[in-house]
C-alpha cells in the first residue's frame, strides 16, 4: 500500500526519511473505498463551474442583472478558499468524525437555502455555506486516501466533474430550475454514510485551539481572492495579513498553520506548482470561449460542447498519470507538470496572435487551441493528485490534514486568479 507513496530512492528530494516510515503506520481504523471517497469530493467541481450557463435566467428570474447573481459564484469560490484550511484544522483536532458531520450539515443547510430561498443575499448566504462544506469533505477525502492510485481517482472525479459540470448545469436547469444547478455540491453528502461506517481515524493534534492563527490565515486567504478585483487594497491586506501570520508561526509553530507543514522541504515546491497549474488550466478555460466565438466565429454553444472534450481527458486521463508517477522521482514531477501547462499557455497565445487575426476560422487554429486546453487541463488535473500524494507523505500524520488543506489552498488561489489574469488578456 505504502509503496506508492515513496518516491524513487535515488532523488535526494524524496529520499526515505522518518516520514517515509510514518507513512506505513497510517490509518489505524477501516480504510474508506477510494470511490465513495472520489463521490465525496467531486461534486465540490459542481459549485464552481455548474452555474455557468445558468445564471442569465437566475438574473431574468430574480430581476437582477447577471453580475449581481455571479456574487453566488464568488461566495462559494471564497468559502471553498477559507474552509480548506479551517475544516482541515477542525479534522486535526476534533477528529474525521467531527469534520465529516460538520460539513454535511454545512452543505446541507446552504442547500436548503439556494433551493427555497430566491433571494440573492440567502443565495449568497447558502452558497457561501455550501462552498464551507465542499472544501472541507474534498480535503478529509484526499487526506482518507492510502494510495498514489486512490488519490488519482480523488482528483481525477474533481477534474471530471468540473469539465462537464456547465453542461450538467444546463441539462439539470432545463428538466427542473436553476435552483437546483445550485443545489448540486449536495451529491457529496451521498458518500457521508459509507465513509464513516469504515470508521476512519486520524490521530489527532493534542494542542490548544489557535484562533489567532485562524483569524490571520482567513484574513490572508480572503484578501488573496479579493486581489484581482481591487488589487491595491486586497494586496496590502494580503501583505500584512501574510507578514503577521509568518510572525505567529514562528511563534506558535504547533499552531493553526502547522511549521512541520511550512518546513517540508517538499511543501513550498509542491504548493507553487499547484498554484501555478490551476492558474494555467483555469485561465485557459476562461481565455478560449471569447477567442474561439470572437476569433474563430463560433457559437456559444459550439464552445461549450467543444471545450468540454479537452478537459474531460484530462480528468480521465489523470487517473492513470498518477499511479505512474508514484514511482516517478519528485524533481522530474516538478518539472514535467508546469511544462505541460505553460506549453499550453504559450500555444494558445500564439495562435491567438498569429492564426486568430488572420482569419483562421475554419483552419487549424481552433483545434490547436482545444489542444493547448487538453495540454493545461491534464498537467493540472494530474499534477494537483501527484504533489498532493507526496506532500501528505512527507509530513506526520497528525498534520496530514493541516498539509492537504494548506496544499489544496494554494491550488484553488490558483483557480481564483487564473479567470482574473485571463479577463485582462482577452477581455
């Protein structure tokens, strides 16, 4: 089971260690199917791209205007930012048990309110709620796996879910009511039941709770999603929130934000590709609606039909990559993932500037594109359940929650920031 897990023994980053040992003694309660826990995160991909063919009769029907209604949208993408980490500590220091009953009640309640409520303040409320939930059961899945393999199928059902998602939206609006679009995230509660009859355990961090530490982690997370709306005031924000927690950890290095965490010498890299792949394979998915109906002529359906297949296999696709690499040096992860995704990046801006312009409507230019999307899409899908596998592995199993949520954190920044960065270039 563990071998997975262990990196090559001849990369000096993954050598064995203390942590490689720990990682043999995990889990010492019933081991949870990797596939009830794929159902447990993947309808969190539901809350951030379900709604996005929806929300003009969302709009039509409460009598705003779209932007207004795309607060539900942002609610949930900051819930799912500061709720990684908190519902992850909640699981370090109050047990699975306690976390997995916390969030389903959370997604729960939100669900309640999209679903009877149509107001947009309780909308706005109730995604929120379910945005806090979703993190929290996707992080307790990826930390409940025991294997490179069922950490693939995790993430592989995020990535999968998210590419169908807007199509799912649509078809689920049309056979019953926008409403329930935004009631989706809710199928991650179908999994509660069989995940905690395994009775999973996670040995829990016997500190004091830090709630300054909690305080100065929201405060960063939240500046950090406002960046890209109002960088001047979200980045000084972001900046003393960030220097006062750095401050506090050195402080209370057992505290909220684990140090054992910050100091793995895996973390800091893992975590920056992370973000670096989200930012790519997000901004793509935004950057190529309006290049391919503005540039190529096409029909907003015809893209969204289009689009789907590249990030469909990549989600697929994923599953595989990841328990391959499993035996894969650390360094050449490190490497070969961003690649991928710049790659990516860079053929779509060429053929943006170059074939686009040129009148390349019924040329190559389009399929280059959705390849470049194929390219971002699978370097994302798989480098987000490979750098998570080893980061879990290299950290004590009592902060593996606090390193999933923390990891995860960065991955979502990532997500955040890649439609901003995308608006601005194409837009």
């Amino acid at each position: 089971m563990t071998r997975d897990f262990l990196p090559d023994a001849h990369s000096r980053l993954t050598a064995r260690s203390p942590s490689d040992e720990r990682v043999a003694q995990r889990r010492p309660g019933g081991q949870a199917p990797s596939g009830w826990l794929a159902l447990l995160a993947g309808p969190m991909s539901f809350g951030i791209a379900g709604p996005a063919l929806v929300l003009p009769d969302a709009a039509r029907d409460l009598g705003l205007t779209t932007a207004a209604v795309t607060w539900t949208v942002t609610a949930y993408g900051w819930a799912i930012a500061v709720g990684t980490p908190l519902m992850a500590g909640l699981q370090s220091r109050r047990g699975t048990r306690t976390a997995l009953t916390t969030c389903t009640t959370l997604i729960l309640l939100g669900t309640i309110l999209v679903v009877t409520v149509p107001l947009l303040p309780m909308l706005v409320a109730g995604s929120a709620l379910q945005g806090l939930g979703a993190a929290g059961l996707t992080t307790i899945a990826m930390s409940l796996t025991t294997s490179a393999r069922a950490m693939g199928l995790v993430t592989a059902s995020l990535a999968t879910v998210g590419s169908t998602a807007p199509l799912a939206g649509d078809l689920v609006a049309t056979l019953l009511d926008w409403r329930a679009t935004l009631a989706l995230p809710v199928l991650s509660v179908l999994a509660v039941p069989a995940v905690l009859s395994r009775r999973p355990e996670t040995p829990l961090r016997q500190t004091r709770l830090d709630l300054s530490g909690a305080i100065l982690l929201t405060a960063l997370v939240t500046a950090l999603v406002f960046v890209p709306y109002a960088w001047q005031a979200a980045g000084t924000v972001a900046v003393a929130a960030g220097v006062a927690l750095a401050l506090w950890v050195r402080k209370r290095p057992d505290g909220f934000v684990p140090a054992v965490v910050l100091r793995s010498p895996l973390f800091p890299v893992a975590a920056a590709a992370a973000f670096l792949l989200a930012v790519a394979n997000f901004g793509m998915m935004y950057a190529l609606p309006p290049l391919l109906t503005e540039g190529a002529g096409w029909t907003g359906a015809q893209v969204g039909v289009a689009i789907t297949w590249p990030l469909l296999f990549g989600g697929l696709a994923s599953y595989g990559l990841i328990t391959v690499s499993a035996r894969v040096p650390f360094s050449v992860l490190a490497t070969l993932f961003p690649t991928l995704a710049v790659t990516g990046v860079a053929l779509a801006g060429l053929v943006a500037a170059t074939a686009l312009p040129a009148g390349a409507a019924s040329g190559a230019a389009p399929l280059a594109l959705l390849f470049a999307q194929g390219l971002t899409s699978i370097a994302a899908a798989s480098g987000q359940g490979a750098f998570a596998a080893r980061t879990g592995a290299a950290v004590p199993e009592a902060a593996r929650p606090a390193a999933m949520g923390l990891f995860n954190l960065a991955y979502l920044l990532g997500a955040a920031f890649g439609p901003a960065i995308a608006t601005l270039l194409v837009g």
